[in-house]
C-alpha cells in the first residue's frame, strides 16, 4: 500500500512518534510526505520515505495528484486545526479529492491509530482490488 504522511508544524513531533510507534507496520508499505514531515519521519525511524515538496511550496498538491490518479491508498494528515496555514486552498484540495476517491483519510492520531489497526489486519485488501481492476483497463 502506499502511504502519505504529512503533519502541520505543531504536529510534527506527534507524527514522529506515531511514525515510531507504528514502524513495525509501516516498514511493510511505500511511504510518501511532504518535505519536511517526510525528513523528520525519515530521519526518526530510518524507513525510506519518498519526499514531495513541502506543503505551503505544492506538495500536498503533488499528493493529490497521486490521489487524482487513484495510485495513493490512505493519507494521515495530522492537521493543526488552531493555526491558518497559507496553502488552506491546497490542504482543503487534498482532503476533498481523498474523499472523491474514498481514500482512507486520517486527520488525527487517534483516527490514524485506527487506520495502522485496520491495516495490519489486512483489512486494507480492498484497495489491491481498485489497483487490479484499474491495470486491466
Ligand atoms: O504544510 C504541510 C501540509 O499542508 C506539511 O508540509 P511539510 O511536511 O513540508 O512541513
């Protein structure tokens, strides 16, 4: 599965704990983040990441082009629901076109943890469909 992970600033050291947290379940997928949530996570854990821009220079907007093509299978996007962030327009872009595609979408640790369940009980296997389905087209 592939796997986007990207926090706000005051969400950072939460995400790197749940980075930590949850490696053992994380190690077994891609991941992907916004630039500078994908160097701390990487830096943390040591698992490879693959690093768009940073948010506010256009990579939550690089992730949503990955959704838009149904190639991205759950987002955790620890949002800071108490600072104004200057790319509103493209976090707000992101998380409509996770919902146009019904991707899994975690805003929250709490909802992530759920996610990191669900996945490691292979509850997850309903996206490798999607993707079959979407090679025979
Ligand atoms: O701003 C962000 C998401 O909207 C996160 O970007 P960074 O991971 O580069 O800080």
């Amino acid at each position: 599965m592939k796997i986007a992970l990207i926090a706000h600033d005051k969400k950072k050291p939460e995400m790197v704990e749940f980075a930590l947290a949850y490696k053992s379940v994380l190690k077994n997928h891609e991941l992907y983040a916004t630039g500078t949530t994908g160097l701390k996570v990487k830096e943390a854990t040591g698992l490879p990441v693959h690093r768009f821009q940073s948010g506010p220079l256009g990579g939550d907007q690089q992730i949503g082009a990955m959704i838009a093509s149904n190639d991205m299978d759950m987002v955790v996007f620890l949002r800071d629901p108490l600072t104004a962030q200057p790319h509103e327009p493209d976090v707000n872009a992101l998380l409509r076109l996770s919902d146009v595609y019904r991707i899994p979408l975690a805003t929250n640790l709490a909802s992530a943890e759920l996610l990191m369940h669900a996945l490691k009980r292979g509850e997850m296997h309903w996206r490798e469909l999607i993707h079959s389905r979407k090679d025979d087209a």
